[in-house]
C-alpha cells in the first residue's frame, strides 16, 4: 500500500490526530512518508500551527511555514464549513479535477508512503455535485475510516462502510478513536462494529493525554501500509 486515505464518520473524530500519529510512527521506523490534506475549511493563516495542515507537517517533521502548507494543503478556506459552502463565501469553487490530479501526483512523487486526510466525513459536499466519497472514488487509495466512541457511532460507522462498500473501495480498516463523551467503552464499540463490519479489521486508539504514537494500535495501523 502506498497511499492511505484517511477520512471519518464526522468531523472532530480524530482523523488528524490518527495521521499524525502514524507519520510519526513511520518516520521513527525509518520509512519514507509525506502527509497531505488537500482541503481544509476553517483555516486561520494567525495560527498555521493549530491548523491540521501544521499538525501534520509536525508529524512530519517539518516546518509550518506559508510555503510547507501550501505544498500540502492548496485549497484553504477560512470558514469552517464544508468546502462547498466555505469556498461560496469567498467568492471561490473547489476544481474537483484539479484535486484528483494533486492527489495523485503528490501519490507518485512520494517514495513512501503516502497519507492523505480527507475532510470531515464520507459524503461532505466539495463542490455542487462532487462529495469526498467521489474524490475517494476517484483515486481508488484504501480508506481508513476513522471513527469515534460516541452515542450513535454505530449507525454512522455502518452507515458510512456501506457507502464505502458500494463504491467497492478498499477498506484498511476502521479505526475507533475513544471520543472524550460518555457511550459505550472503547472495547464494547470495537466489538460491536467488528460484528457487523465483517473481515474488516477494527482498531480501537485510547483517549490518550498527549500523541499516540508509540501505541501498539498505531503500530497495528502502520503494519497495513
Ligand atoms: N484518541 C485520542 N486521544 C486523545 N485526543 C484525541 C484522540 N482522538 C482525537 N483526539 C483529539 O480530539 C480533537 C479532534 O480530533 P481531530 O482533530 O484528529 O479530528 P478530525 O477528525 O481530524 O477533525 P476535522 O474534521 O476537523 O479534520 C483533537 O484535539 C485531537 O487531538
Ligand atoms: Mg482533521
């Protein structure tokens, strides 16, 4: 596997936090990775560092300069809404060809391995007619379904595998991230998903106080790039 695109049940779920924790999980085991996350909404150019763009360049071990976002994050909009409507408001529209044709071209410039983090969930609107689940269908990458531990993750896990399963995309896996709210247990959700979800793998990531990167279900994530 050369390219991973990591996208979620929702927003908030810990797509992020689980792809920095894997480049930095890669880099630290001496492989080659790159991170891109090609449409951010919500973007603050007076705090480049707390944006997911400067997240993963961390992880990645460069510098959060103008020049690293725009490498990897060309399409940045300042509300935070779906890109459709976050672009509307700037009097901008997303050229979803023109996003296929960056996403796998940073694919074939990556000596590595390739992390790609989508935005929001499966079927967020990027323009009028285009949803990430038509990007993800387009570059045919495996998906890493990243999702919470929640009241109501169930429905949307399922919900969204099934979509995924339509487009007869590849799953890697579904990754639970623990959500900080009371629901069910990490394990309870993982075993429940894991009933209906058949022959996929599903990992479960604890709430964790700081990165999860030497975690043994990051290690888990890692072994299927
Ligand atoms: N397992 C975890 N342990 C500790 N903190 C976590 C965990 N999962 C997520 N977080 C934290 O929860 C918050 C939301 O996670 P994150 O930013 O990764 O979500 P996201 O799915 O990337 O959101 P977005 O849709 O905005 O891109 C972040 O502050 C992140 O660090
Ligand atoms: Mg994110």
């Amino acid at each position: 596997m050369t390219a991973v695109f990591i996208t979620g049940t929702g927003t908030d779920v810990g797509k992020t936090f689980v792809a920095a924790a894997l480049a930095r999980h890669l880099r630290i085991a001496g492989r080659v990775v790159d991170a891109i996350k090609p449409v951010v909404s919500g973007f603050d150019p007076a705090a480049p560092t707390a944006s997911d763009s400067g997240v993963l360049l961390v992880a990645l071990g460069k510098s959060v300069t103008i020049e690293d976002i725009e490498r990897i994050s060309p399409w940045r909009f300042a509300s935070p809404l779906s890109p459709d409507l976050a672009a509307a408001r700037e009097g901008r529209s997303l050229d979803f060809k023109a996003l296929v044709a960056f996403c796998r071209k940073r694919e074939s410039a990556c000596a590595g391995s390739l992390i790609v983090e989508g935005v929001g969930g499966v079927m967020v609107p990027l323009d009028v007619t285009h949803t990430v689940l038509d990007l993800m269908t387009a570059l045919r990458f495996p998906v890493l379904l990243v999702a919470g531990s929640y009241l109501g993750t169930f429905s949307h896990t399922l919900t969204a595998l099934h979509v995924l399963a339509q487009r007869n995309l590849d799953i890697a896996a579904v990754v639970v991230s623990e959500s900080p709210i009371p629901g069910a247990s990490l394990e309870e959700t993982v075993v429940t998903i894991s009933r209906f979800a058949v022959a996929i793998d599903v990992i479960g990531v604890p709430r964790m106080r700081d990165d999860a990167t030497g975690h043994p279900a990051i290690a888990r994530i890692a072994q299927l790039l």
